[in-house]
C-alpha cells in the first residue's frame, strides 16, 4: 500500500509541475489559431484569440510562482508562446487589417515590429530580474496594437503605421517598468 501511495505522489508532482507549461502552450496554440484566422481573413475571431491568449500567459507565471514550479524551461516557453501571440499575431492582424495599404514601408514596420519582440524576449531572457521589466513588454504590446485595432473604423490608418514604429522601439528601449 506504501509503494501504490509514493506512486500517486510521484505523479501528482509530475502533473502538477506542468500545470503552467500547459497553460504558455495554449498562450501559444491560441497565437498560432489567431495567425491562421489572420490568413483567412477572420479578424474578429484573430482579436478575440489574441485577448484570451494574454488572459493565459497573465496567470501561468502567477501559477508557476503559486505552486513554486518555475523553472528555465517555462520561462524559455513562456518566450516562445510570447513571440506568437503578442508579436506575430497581433503584427499579421495589424498588416492584414490595416496597414497593408502603406505596400513596402507596412511590410517592413511589420517585420520590423516582430523584430523588436524578439529583441526584447531574447534580452529578458538573459537579464535577471530585479523588480523591473527593461523596455516594454511584449504582451502589452501586443494588447495594445490589438486593442487599438478594433478603433480602425474611427482611427486614420496613419496612426497604425506610426503606433506599430512606436511600439517596437518602446521594447527595445531602455525604459523601465516596474512588475506588478
């Protein structure tokens, strides 16, 4: 009966070690679905998936730290998930829906954009951690070209152009942001 109980908490620890990784995988599946909708042209569905992917990757570090599960991996993902669903999608959405009409400066403000995240990830990656966040995160970025997306039929489309070239360089920037 020792052996069946030590078994059952062995694979408890095991399932309870990934809850949080899971989680950054649906950030990222949901990133991945909002990038195909993008293609298909279904941007409303692209939005939504963009919102509920950031309600994901709000909670899973809040997990990871509640059940004291973090680790390198999870924080590696936790990139990964980030880099689709905060720059990818929301650059497609953005391009596809709006600034595309700008022709060779809106692909590059685009590329540009997706850059930048990357950027910023890749530096907070090897940054320890100190109460702040050096440039502005990812995430709210790409909350923000979302949220500002859904104002395209009040919103002259130049303002995309110039919200997108603002946005990457807030990321790379050495401004500092306290964590919440």
């Amino acid at each position: 009966m020792l052996f069946k109980t030590e078994v059952t908490d062995i694979a408890i620890k095991k399932v309870k070690s990934q809850i949080a990784n899971m989680m950054t995988l649906c950030n990222l599946f949901l990133g991945g679905f909002s990038i195909i909708f993008t293609i298909q042209g279904q941007l409303r569905y692209s939005t939504l998936l963009i919102f509920v992917a950031a309600l994901l990757d709000r909670f899973d570090g809040m997990v990871a730290r509640k059940l004291k599960i973090e680790s390198e991996l999870g924080k590696q993902l936790d990139s990964m998930g980030d880099i689709i669903s905060f720059g990818v999608a929301p650059a497609l959405l953005l391009y596809q829906g709006i600034i595309n009409i700008f022709s060779i400066p809106g692909i590059f403000f685009t590329v540009f954009y997706i850059g930048c995240g990357a950027f910023r990830l890749a530096r907070f990656n090897i940054t320890e951690s100190n109460g702040y966040f050096h440039g502005l995160p990812i995430t709210a970025a790409g909350c923000i070209l979302t949220l500002c997306y859904l104002g395209n039929e009040i919103i002259s489309t130049s303002f995309y152009l110039f919200l997108i070239i603002i946005l990457s360089f807030f990321m790379i920037s050495p401004l500092k942001i306290k964590k919440v």
